[in-house]
C-alpha cells in the first residue's frame, strides 16, 4: 500500500478500541433519530380527534372552533414533516460516514466525527457543482431500503393534512356561520397549500431517491483530501471476536426497536380506531363519520407498510445475527444447534432439534391470510387489516341508519 501523508500507526488493540466506541456512538444516534417518527403524526391525529368530539354540535359553536383546531393541527403536521426530514437527512449523514470510514474494505480511516462534520460542512460550502453533480449522478438510484419507508411517511404527512383540511370545509357548507371561522379557514388552506409547496421542493424523500449514496460519496470526496485520516491496516485482516459481538448487539437493539415501535404503531391505531367512535356518536353525521374513517383507514394502512418494511429489517437483522454466532463458533449442538438443509431425516437427539436455529423464511403478503401461520408479525398485520375492516364497517352503520332514518 502506497504510503498516503501524516499516516498514524496505532495498535490493533487501541484502534479497534476507539473505533468501537464511535460507532457504537454513531449506531445509537441513527436509533435516536429514527424513534416515533411514525408515531408522532399519529399521536398528532389522535390528539385531534380528542379535541374534535370535545366541540360542541351547533355550528355557531363549533366553527371557529373547529377551524382554529384545523389550522393548528396543519402547523404542527408541516412542523413534524420538517423535523422528520431533518432526521432523515442526519441519518444519510451518519449511515455514510459508517460506509467510509467504519466499512471500507480499502484504507481505514482515523475515527474523528466532529472534526469530519466541520470538513464536511466547509466542503459543501465551497464546491456546490461538485455537490450538484454527485446529486445528478444518483438522481436515477434507487432509494436505499434504509430509508425507504420514509416515503410513505411523506405521503402519510400530505394525506392527513388533506383530509384535515376537507374536513374543516364541510361547515362552511352550512347557513350561519360567522366570518372569523371562514377567515381562518382560509388561513388554513394558505398554509397547507405554501407547506405543500416548500415540501414538495424541501423535504421531498423521493428527491433525491438515494440520500445515502449521495452522502456516501459526498464523505469520499471529503476525506480523499484529507489525506491525515488514513491509517495504515491491513485491509485482509479478519474481524475481531470483541467487533463481531459488538455488531451481534447492535442488530439485536435495532431487531427489538423495530419490533416495538411496530406495537406502539399499532396501539395508536386502536386508539384512533376508539376516536372514530367517540365522532361518530358526538357528531351523528355521515360526512363527519366518513372523514374521520378515512383517517383511521390510512393510518392503518400507513401502518400496514411499516410493518412490512420492519418484517423486513428483522430477518435482515435476524441473518446477521446468525452470521456473527456462525463466525463466532456458536453453532455447535451443545450450545446453538443449526437446522441441517435438506429433506433428510435429522437423526440428531430431539432436543437438538427442537433448538436448531436457520435463517428466517422470507416473508409473504398471501401468509397474513392464512390462518394455518401463527406468529406475531403475522399478528400485527392482521390487526392493521381488521382496523380498517372495523372503520368501514363503522361508517356502513352510519349510513345505513341514516337511510333507515329517513325511511
């Protein structure tokens, strides 16, 4: 290897040592930045609901009312979508500077986060066509499925202020009331038509689709000048036992992470699910029963694709896990027995068997239907479809004794 300025040599114990702990710093903030990203635009819906069953049913008590709640939940939406993508961005940060300088198979780099930041920040200052035609380059990439999911929240964020927005509209059909309510209506669609501009053209995720191969090679371009980050190391060199644990942990945490916001994603949905109740009976209107179902319907279904993606994320976290206890030598039938391949009889003792671990199925969309699979993410997503079969059965209701009332 050629020799690159100011090298430092370091032991492997020392370098391992202060590597391990940067990236165990930089692995909890990605985790960090990534809690109740779903769950604070439903917390959002659910608050709203709450409030809107607490108005009262005559219009010259409810309009003014309802449109300043409209126009305060849109502020708040917008605010969330913002901090959202914010967080999306300081993810694609953080996963690329893990790529160069904890993941590259070539020259190991000299862990130093903050003053890579600085360079970084400098760097983007002062070459924004280098930077333009990184972002031309991964304009036709596809998004990487770390942050795929981003997407839909996206999507979610649009799709509520919508129906908030059309929801808020509906009174201003009715005879009697007063102009401060239709004035701060239309307060109401100036913001969501000025948010729906900035984030379309600011915090759009599909643009540009792939953040992180974007910061990947924005890190590159950074620290290829910097040539006293390097160190020398053999590139060849096997992994030690203490890293290999140290990955094993992580995917363990992000494993149960995805697993529980996967829950609280859920109960929030059931508690929107109770919400629609609680407008349907206050309001006794089909429109306002058919706004509120629309809501808790995309929730769910919001809801639905997360869940997907983090089935996903688990048996990819779930395979690594089995890689590690594979390089580690776990894989022995006195300790953690591994399935044997084939259609052959095992003629291993029962308890051997009963234990024996493997990689994880891939998932599909037709086992949510059959009743003959029984686990818990089969569990979850079959919840999702039940809370949607619960919102529209609600808003039948509705109509349906409209109908027989007006019989």
């Amino acid at each position: 290897m050629a020799e690159l300025p100011n090298q430092v040599h370091t032991s492997d114990s020392q370098f391992e040592t202060i590597r391990g702990q940067e990236y165990g710093v930089l692995r909890e903030e990605l985790k960090i930045n990534r809690q109740f990203v779903f769950e604070r635009p439903l917390l959002l819906v659910g608050v709203s609901f709450a409030a809107l069953a607490s108005v009262g049913k005559e219009p010259s008590q409810e309009s003014a009312v309802l449109q300043w709640l409209i126009l305060f939940f849109l502020l708040l939406l917008f605010f969330n979508l913002w901090f959202t993508f914010n967080r999306l961005s300081s993810n694609s940060r953080v996963l690329g500077y893990l790529r160069v300088v904890h993941e590259s198979t070539e020259n190991v780099l000299r862990p130093g986060w903050e003053r890579a930041l600085s360079l970084q920040r400098t760097w983007l200052a002062t070459n924004v066509e280098k930077l333009t035609g990184i972002e031309r380059e991964c304009g036709g990439l596809t998004m990487h499925d770390a942050n795929r999911f981003y997407g839909g929240l996206f999507l979610f964020h649009l799709s509520m202020g919508g129906l908030a927005l059309a929801f808020g509209l509906l009174p201003l059909a009715g005879p009697g009331l007063s102009y401060p309510a239709r004035l701060l209506e239309a307060a109401a669609v100036g913001v969501y038509v000025v948010g729906i501009i900035v984030a379309l053209r600011s915090w759009n995720p599909y643009r540009p689709k792939n953040s992180l191969e974007i910061q990947t090679r924005v890190w590159r371009e950074v620290l290829r000048t910097n040539g006293d980050f390097y160190m020398t190391k053999d590139s060849t060199a096997s992994p030690s036992p203490e890293a290999v644990r140290a990955a094993m942990d992580l995917a363990w945490r992000d494993h149960h992470h995805a697993r529980d916001q996967t829950w609280k994603a859920l109960q929030i949905e059931a508690v929107l699910g109770a919400g629609l109740v609680s407008i349907d009976a206050q309001y006794d209107r089909p429109s306002a029963t058919l706004g509120a179902a629309i809501l808790v319907i995309l929730a769910a279904m919001f809801g639905l694709l997360i869940s997907w993606h983090h089935r996903k994320l688990e048996r990819r976290k779930i395979i690594h896990i089995y890689n590690c206890e594979e390089y580690l030598g776990l894989h022995r039938d006195d300790l953690l027995p591994r399935k044997r391949k084939g259609s052959g009889a095992d003629d291993r003792s029962a308890e051997v068997v009963d234990s024996a671990v493997s990689f994880p199925e891939p998932f599909s969309w037709w086992w949510v239907f059959d009743i003959r699979r029984t686990n818990t993410a089969l569990f979850i997503m079959r919840m999702h479809f039940a809370i949607i079969a619960f919102a529209i059965i609600v808003v039948v209701a509705r109509y349906t004794a409209g109908d027989y009332a007006g019989g």
